[in-house]
C-alpha cells in the first residue's frame, strides 16, 4: 500500500482547458511559495516551514512533563490555538480516546461555559487531592484572549490550591513578547513560542500542536514527515504536479459558478475534527470584506462539514435534490484502524440482504462509491481525497495539503488568506463591554 494520500478530480467537472489557463495565474503565487520556503519564517508563509524544522525545544518540554506521569491534559485554547491538536488527536487516536486507552487523558478548555469548567474541574480536583499531576497548556497567540485568560486563571488557581510546585504542571505557548508571554514569564512557567508570522489557524505544526499531541504519545515526528512529503508535493511549479494548487483552481472556478459552499464530507467519524479545524481555516482565510488593495468585495466561500455515512441521512436529500451551490470533497480512508466483520449467520438476511460476511470497511466502502454515483447522476461536482490509513503521517499530509491550498485560493481570489481583521472586531468589542461592566 502506499503511503501517499491520493486525490482526484475525474468528478469535478471542470475542463482541463479551463485549469490550464488558471495555472498561468497560478504560477507566480507558486514561485511566491518556493521562495517563502526558502526564507524560513521571514514570511507570511511560514507556515510551510514547519514541517522542516527540528523543534527541539519542544521535544525538551514534552519529555520533562511526561516525567510527571501527568493524568490529565487540559489544553486552554480556542480556534487556532487547539482545533488542530483535536483534529490530530481524534483523527490519530480516536474520538473515544479517554474513554478507550488514554494514559494520559486530555480535555479542551475552548469557551467561558459555566458548565463545562464545572465538569472539567470536577475532573481534576479528586486527581489533584491525591496527589496525582495534571498539565495545563495554556494557548493563545495574541496573549490576550478573553476566553482563554478566563478558563486559564481558573484552572491555574485550581492547582494552586492543591500543589505547591503548581509551575512545573503549567505550560504557555504564544508569540514572543505578548502580554502572556511577558505574563508567564513573570510567573516562572514554561514558555514555548510561535513564530511570528505563524498565524493560528496554520499553527497545527508548531509548539500549540506539536507540545500537546506529543505529550499524548503521537508520533509527531511521523506528522512532519507526512506534511513535509506534501508540502513538497504542493510546492511543484506544474499545476498538473501541484495538488494544492490544483484543488484551488477547482475550487475558484466552482465559487464563480455559484457553487459558493465547500462540503468536506469525511467518511470516519474519527475524522469529524479534521473538518472542524478546516472550517476555521477557510471561514477566517477568504471570508474577507476587502481585497488586497482595498477594495469591497465581500469575498468568500462557505465551509461545511458531513460525517459519514451518518450524514447521508440527515443532509443527502439536500446535497442530491436541492440548489446547485455546493461543491464537495469526500475523504476516504484505504485501511481502518481495526477489522470488524458480521457473523455468517442467516439471522439478519431478511432485513438487509448482501451483507452477511462483509466487514464494516466494505460497506461503507460500498456506501462511498454509491454516494458518488448518485453525485453523477446528478452532475454533482466532487473531488476525492483517499488516506492510506490513519496514521500521523497521514494526517500530516491532509492538514499540509489543505493549509496550502487555502494559500493559493487567497491567491486566486485576491484576499489575504492570512489576516482576520474582523475577527478582532469583536475582540474590542467585548472588550469594552467588559471595561463598562467592570
């Protein structure tokens, strides 16, 4: 089996003619690209440079905090700062993982709900008052991020109460230099830095991901070496060689068609994550009010996100019988994490024929490939992107794949795909309301 990730076009029905001549555009954001990957993280591609870096001061931290035998990991974050390390984690060790085989289980701090800091305390503390270790990782890139300073003094006050060496168990990444960073500093706590010009949606391959997926024991060397295949896939100056590129034009062209809502339809629920953190990296990529120059656009394209086989029946008639303005990848996986088959026995035959024998992996297989001949029956456009397996080198390769496409979409459709001057908006905003409460 290979271990590259496959992807085709043949259902996206879109001309090569018409490809063709977006790859004349496309060439000078692809020598743009090669030329960030040789600048290291000089450039508001930086991203890209992840993968080819050593990271050793983060392998450091993650092996002095497994020596605390910690059996909780909360990571305090939202968005960029912890979508990706759910994508990887659930992807790469299952949605159940807690529940399954956690050594070391983790929990997600990612908004000020009552109730959930509740649980997550309720959680923590018995651990905590018999002496056990819990690490707290607390993300945030600009420092300075309500919802995170919130949940972060909650849980770093709860370990306070309960022990005194209270900042070996604590954890910061954020830029350098930011009112955090200066913060944990200040306070005696580990720090681990993002690159500047590393924004958090792109974030997954630096210290915000790579600290807490290594602490749960994924293999993230295995990770880089999967996003580093692909970035060099997607550095290609050939379009026709450049899958990132490729799947951009596809993209542009269907949003100009009036297919302005991108479904990524993953077929493993393990993989559900993986669409959330690509929702955010879309939305907050090309969802702009202004191009480059300034001008009002009002850019964008919608991202969805379907599981299934699940979703097949809760939003297939949509997708089959409704408009015309959707555009959809399916995932798919060639080898699952585990066999399951169904007993020989007759028992059953009358209720759905043909599948006594089969394992679960050949009926959603059989699902699949039904799925998409019902997408060209309906002239439906898809394309497909087929995972060797689950690994982390197979999540490397998806989560670079799409970080680099959404580079060259911004390209193509003229925004800044790495800016969210919006988002801020309702940063200030809240916090004046908070300023006139306090």
């Amino acid at each position: 089996m290979s271990e590259e990730m496959n992807i085709s076009f043949e259902g996206s029905l879109i001309e090569g003619g018409e490809i063709d001549l977006l790859g004349e555009q496309l060439q000078n954001e692809i020598d743009s690209m090669n030329r960030a990957a040789r600048l290291g993280y000089e450039d508001e591609r930086a991203s890209i440079n992840l993968p080819i870096d050593d990271h050793q001061e983060v392998r450091r931290v993650v092996e002095e905090k497994r020596e605390l035998d910690p059996e909780y990991l909360v990571v305090v974050g939202l968005g960029g700062s912890n979508l990706g390390t759910v994508a990887v984690q659930e992807a790469v060790l299952g949605r159940l993982y807690n529940q399954v085989t956690a050594k070391t289980k983790v929990l997600y701090a990612d908004t000020v709900d009552s109730g959930l800091l509740r649980d997550i305390t309720a959680l923590l503390e018995p651990v905590l008052r018999r002496g056990g270790n819990v690490i707290i990782n607390g993300v945030s890139k600009s420092g300075g991020t309500t919802e995170t300073v919130a949940n972060f003094q909650i849980l770093v006050e709860l370990l306070k109460r309960y022990k005194k060496d209270h900042k070996d168990c604590i954890v910061v990444t954020t830029d350098t230099g930011s009112k955090f960073w200066k913060f944990a500093k200040g306070e005696g706590y580990e720090v681990l830095e993002m690159p500047r010009l590393v924004g958090g949606r792109y974030s997954v391959f630096s210290p915000v991901g790579l600290f807490p997926l290594g602490l749960l024991g994924i293999d993230t060397v295995r990770l880089l070496s999967g996003a580093r295949v692909m970035r060099d896939r997607c550095l290609q100056s050939e379009v026709v060689d450049n899958p990132a590129a490729l799947s951009a034009a596809h993209m542009f062209l269907h949003s100009r068609r009036g297919r302005n809502i991108y479904n990524l339809f993953l077929f493993s629920p393990d993989l559900e994550s993986v669409g959330k953190w690509y929702r955010q990296l879309m939305g907050e990529s090309i969802g702009k009010r202004c191009s480059r120059d300034g001008e009002a656009v009002f850019e964008g394209i919608t991202p969805t996100v379907a599981i299934g086989s699940t979703d097949l029946h809760s939003m297939a008639q949509l997708y089959l019988g409704g408009p015309q303005d959707k555009y959809t990848t399916f995932v798919g996986v060639d080898e699952p994490k585990a066999e399951v088959r169904l007993p020989e026995t007759e028992t059953y035959s009358s209720l759905v024929e043909g599948i006594r024998g089969l394992s679960l992996k050949e009926i959603m297989d059989a699902i699949l490939q039904g799925v998409k001949a019902a997408y060209v029956k309906g002239k439906r456009p898809f394309s497909e992107i087929t995972l060797p397996d689950m690994s982390e080198r197979s999540i490397g390769q998806i989560l670079q794949y799409k970080m680099m496409e959404m580079m060259y979409l911004g390209f193509l459709l003229d925004v800044n795909p790495f800016d969210q001057p919006n988002v801020e908006e309702y940063k200030v905003e809240t916090r004046r309301v908070l300023e006139g409460v306090i």
